[in-house]
C-alpha cells in the first residue's frame, strides 16, 4: 500500500468495532466461483514458499486444514519459490483486525526481492490488493476527507519499477484499475479472488465477478507473493494453475 505517512499515523487509531454478522450463503454467491479443481490445478502449501524477509512466527501453515495465518509483522513477504508466467490462481482470505492491508503480488521479478529488509515491501511487481474496509473509515478519520486514492473491493496496480496500463475506471492519477463493482466483504468474513494472468495482462474476479485489472504489465514473468502489512489475516485455499 503506498502512502507510508498514513499508514504510519492509522496505526494510532482503535480498532473500529467488530464486523457485521456475514450475510446468507445465498447472498454470498452473486457468481459462480472458481474454486480450483480440474486438470492442471494443485495446491500452494508451505513447501511451495519460500521466506523473504519475514520473521519465524509471521506465517503459520496448517496444511491439512489449507490455511494460511499471517501476524501481519514485520511488512514484507513471503514469496512461491518458482516464478510464474500465465497462470490462474485462486485465493481465499479474511481480515482479522479493522482496516487491515494485505494484498497478493503478481510477477514480482527477482531482484525486487532480493535483499529485501524487514519492515519493507518489494519495489516491483503487480498488486492486487487486499484491504479491510475499516481502512477507508480510519483514513477518514485521520484525515477529514473521503478517500478517493484507493477502494477496499480490489485495486490492481503495478508497484516500483513494474508498469501496467490499468484497465477502467481508474484512480485519479491513473496508476490504478478501480473495480467496477463493489464486491468485498467486510472484517472477519471470507473474501474469494480468482486472478488470471496471460501474456503480460491480469483480471482479478472478487466473489464471483470480474471488477479491475490491466494490460501491457512489465515484466510478465516473476514470483507470486503473499503480503504482510501491520495486520492479522489467514488465507486459505491457495490454488495454481499454470498455464502455457
């Protein structure tokens, strides 16, 4: 997430209060998911990662239940150990503490992690971000406005020295590919993203329905990365299909 300087001055602010009740199944399911089975797909378990700048306890896997839970500390990453080209991957993840950030990044070339210090996030590859809509609420109370720089239902944009042309809507300076829907769900509930990358474009699918992404991404080619960034949250269900 960019803007360290709110990011650093949210930290002060309580916790907003617990999450609304999760709506009916029913509710939840406007799309029909892709949920990973089928020629091709396997699983991401801890064999498949590898540590970057992370501490012992940052990353807890509980492979026989597919869980994934992050401590949210020190910012930084852990990243799958072969890098990726076209793909379609399927996450599942759930905030565990108001405005939380966290976010999945695509094609992160080598050197962007290489030597990566804690407390720092790569300075290259795709975001699709991750973010509790408690974010939004705390920056407005930090700040008086409204934020109009980023959403909490799946922004896609490239980080550092990646590039990408965003697909609209966009963020008002244009580096981001707003979703067009709002689709995520709120603290504690399950949130399900489908990301397909081929040839250089992303889409990003948020519970069932297609909403941001972009084209001309460069490079096109790295590793996928799991993101920690100051708050708890688990994943599960990490799915990978590579694709020619």
């Amino acid at each position: 997430m960019k803007r360290l300087a709110f990011l650093c001055l949210c930290m002060s602010i309580p916790a907003l209060a617990t999450a609304e009740e999760p709506p009916a199944e029913a509710a939840r399911q406007p799309g029909e998911l892709v949920v990973g089975v089928g020629p091709g797909w396997r699983p991401l378990k801890e064999a498949d990662f590898a540590h970057v700048n992370d501490e012992a306890d940052t990353w807890t896997f509980a492979d026989d239940k597919a869980e994934i839970r992050c401590k949210g500390t020190p910012v930084g990453v852990i990243r799958t150990k072969d890098a990726v080209k076209n793909f379609e991957l399927v996450v599942e993840w759930r905030h565990l503490r108001s405005g939380g950030n966290s976010g999945v990044f695509v094609w992160a070339p080598p050197k962007a992690l290489a030597d990566l210090k804690p407390g720092h996030l790569p300075p290259g590859g795709i975001e699709v971000q991750i973010l509790d809509h408690g974010y939004a609420e705390q920056y407005k109370l930090s700040t008086g406005k409204t934020a109009d720089w980023f959403t909490t239902h799946g922004d896609v944009f490239p980080v550092g020295s990646s590039t990408m042309k965003p697909f609209p809507p966009l963020s008002p300076d244009g580096s981001r590919s707003f979703p067009t829907k709002h689709r995520s769900w709120g603290l504690n509930q399950w949130n399900h993203y489908y990301v397909r990358g081929v040839n250089g474009e992303i889409r990003l699918w948020v519970n069932g329905e297609e909403v941001s992404g972009g084209a001309q991404c460069q490079p096109a080619e790295g590793h996928l990365c799991l993101e920690a960034e100051g708050s708890p949250l688990e994943f599960r269900n990490l799915r990978i299909r590579e694709l020619p």
